[in-house]
C-alpha cells in the first residue's frame, strides 16, 4: 500500500488521467511489459484483464514509480513517471494484491500513521483515521492488531489506507484476487463508491465477473502485450457474453428443444447446442431478455425443466476467442513479483 496525497490541480475534464506509450520492462529474459500502450479516461475505470504473469503488477509498478520501465512513456495526472516521481506519487494511491498493513498495529493506527508519513497535521490524521475507518466498516475493529483480522477486513482496511491522501487516481491491484464471494462483493461495492465520488482507477483482475462489475473499458494483456481493447460489452459480445445452461426434466427431449429453439428464430438467438451425455442445452446469451424468452418459449412449448442457470466465459475463454490460444502459463511467483526494486527519485 502507498498513500499519497492530493493533488491540489483539478483534473482537466475528459482528459487522460493515465497515459502509457510503448512501455517495455524486463527482467532479465522475462519481457514482462512488452510495448503496452493504454489510456485511463478521467473519472473512469480502466480494467486490465490477464493471467497470472501476464505483467500487471509490473504494469502498476512501473505507474506507481517503484519500478522505471526499460523504455516508452508514461503519464499520471500530467507527470512522468520517470522524471517526475515526487509529483506524480503525490496523486495516487495503490492497493496491492498482497495487503500490507503493519501486522502488530490496530486499523486505527496503521491508518493514523500512513496520514502522518504523508504529512498530514496530528488532528487531520486522526479524523482521516476515524473517517475510513467508519466508511470501510471498521469502527468496531479500529482498536485491534490488524493480525486479528480476517482477509476481507485486511483488504478494507488496505483499500482505506490507499484512500488517505483522497488520491486523484487509484491503482487497485487484484484487489479481490482469494476473496470469498461474500467479501468479493463488499469491496466491489466500496471500488463503485469511490468511483461515484470522481476517482479514476486503473484496475487489474483476473476475472472477467470482475471487469464486467466494475471497469468501463477493458485492456486484456497477455505476455507483456496488449492484445485487446474496448468497451467491456464490446468485448463481451466478441466473446460471446453468458452461456445459459438448461437441464430438462426429460433428457430425452434435448433433441427437440434445440429444434425448438432453432425453428423459433428468436431475436439474436443462435447456436443452441444439445450436450446429450450430460443431460444439457446449452445456449449463448447477449442479453437478460434472450435469457426470458429462450425460457418462456421452451416452458410455452410444454417442455418441463429440472434446472437451468448462467455461467459467465471463463478468462481461458475468453484469451482463446480473442487470440485462438489459451493463455500461457507462467509461473509467476508473488513472492519474487512482489520485490521491489529500489528506484532514484
Ligand atoms: N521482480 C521481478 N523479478 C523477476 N521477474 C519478475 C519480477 N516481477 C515480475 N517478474 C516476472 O514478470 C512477469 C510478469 O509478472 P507480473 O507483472 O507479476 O504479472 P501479473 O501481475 O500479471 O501476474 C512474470 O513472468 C514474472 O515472473
Ligand atoms: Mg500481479
């Protein structure tokens, strides 16, 4: 985690809060950053969506200041990253995948003394503390070691540590990566909070789920590489959206309700496809509405189902719609990715 404090210029409406051009980064044979370009919007959420290893904590390293890239450029808020570190890490705030509050510290105190690192006045330190820690649901928990936490509260309380110094932009790094659901959604909910509030978050996950929740726009890299970008129903629609899967009371009626379906034309509708050997008809979806009417015309039609439900393309799905290969698996290990290299300011 690194708090930092505000950047005292509005931001420029419309503009790019985060620019990135041609951004390389190695390590040692590993190209981890391999010629990136990307842009956050201002007020908007940017997700990079990538396997493990892919580079996106070396994305977010290098826009934090704690690695210098190789080669190419890069922007936040107007500073370089490279020339004007001070400057530009006074304008963001970073969460890792990794929390890292002191452990023996309460949450009040890890987060009085991050607001007093970033120069905070005693008294204002206090109140920031009081504040979050009442926004992140963490009053009752302010007074014990942050040890006796449990993961969802670690991710809260590091996720109020990044927001101390109300930075202009966040870099939320797989902030929900080893989540319960339960959890998942907490901080899903605080991630949309901050953003109604005017915060511009560069987040990376490896979850489609995720992406779809929370970002506006959608840069999927692989292997160091940007290998596409858009709109995230852009993407989804390229990928095929939700699959709608339908076990019928009857298996053996499969074969007529994919003829069913097919015959009915339904609007946007195609591709049913009968998996005979798991008793499934399984069916492509766009939209809530197909999801009603692809239901309503097979219960219209007298059959009877048992069960049915959606499930979203898996990342591994969608890598292999997007590049037709899956993605590669690196070994990354977080303990290696999560050194730091020690960079002049
Ligand atoms: N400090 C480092 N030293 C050596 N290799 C690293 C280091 N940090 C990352 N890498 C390597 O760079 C690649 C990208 O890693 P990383 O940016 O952590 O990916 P991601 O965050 O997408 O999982 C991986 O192959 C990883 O092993
Ligand atoms: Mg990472």
């Amino acid at each position: 985690m690194v708090g930092m404090t505000r950047i005292d210029k509005n931001p420029r409406r419309g503009a790019n809060a985060v620019e990135v051009r041609g951004l390389v980064k190695h390590f040692g044979e590993t190209k981890a950053l391999d010629g990136v370009d990307l842009d956050v919007r201002e007020g908007t959420v940017l997700g990079v969506l990538g396997p493990n290893g892919a580079g996106k904590t070396t994305l977010v390293r290098c826009l934090s200041t704690l690695l210098v890239p190789d080669a190419g450029t890069a922007t936040v808020a107007g500073y370089d990253v490279v020339r004007q570190p001070r400057q530009l890490r006074r304008t963001i705030g970073l969460t890792g995948q990794y929390a890292s509050v002191d452990e023996k510290l309460s949450g009040w105190e890890n987060l009085y003394m991050i607001g007093r690192l970033l120069d905070l006045p005693r008294k204002e330190a206090r109140g920031r503390a009081d504040e979050l820690l009442e926004r992140f649901s963490l009053t009752e928990a302010a007074k014990r070691p942050a040890m006796q936490y449990s993961g969802g509260m670690r991710r809260r309380l590091d996720l109020a540590a990044s927001m101390i110094g109300r930075p202009a932009v966040l870099y939320l790094d797989e902030p929900t990566t080893g989540l319960d659901p339960r959890t998942r959604n907490e901080v899903w909910d605080e991630v949309q909070r901050m953003v109604a509030e005017g915060a511009t978050v560069l987040l990376t996950t490896q979850y489609m789920e995720e992406a779809e929740q929370l970002a506006n726009e959608l840069t999927v890299i692989d292997r160091g590489k940007v290998i596409a970008h858009g709109k995230v129903d852009e993407l989804k629609a390229r990928v095929g959206g939700r699959t709608l899967r339908i076990r019928p009371a009857d298996p053996a009626e499969l074969p007529d309700m994919a003829r069913a379906l097919a015959e009915a034309g339904l609007d946007g509708v195609s591709g049913s496809q009968a998996v005979p050997d798991e008793g499934l008809l399984l069916v492509p979806l766009l939209s809530d509405e197909q999801l009603t009417a692809v239901v309503g015309l097979l219960a219209a039609r007298g059959y009877a189902i048992a069960d049915l439900g959606t499930y979203l393309p898996s990342l591994d799905e969608v890598f292999l719609s997007i590049t037709g290969q899956k993605p590669t698996a690196t070994d990354a290990d977080p303990a290696s990715a999560e050194q730091t290299e020690e960079v002049a300011a």
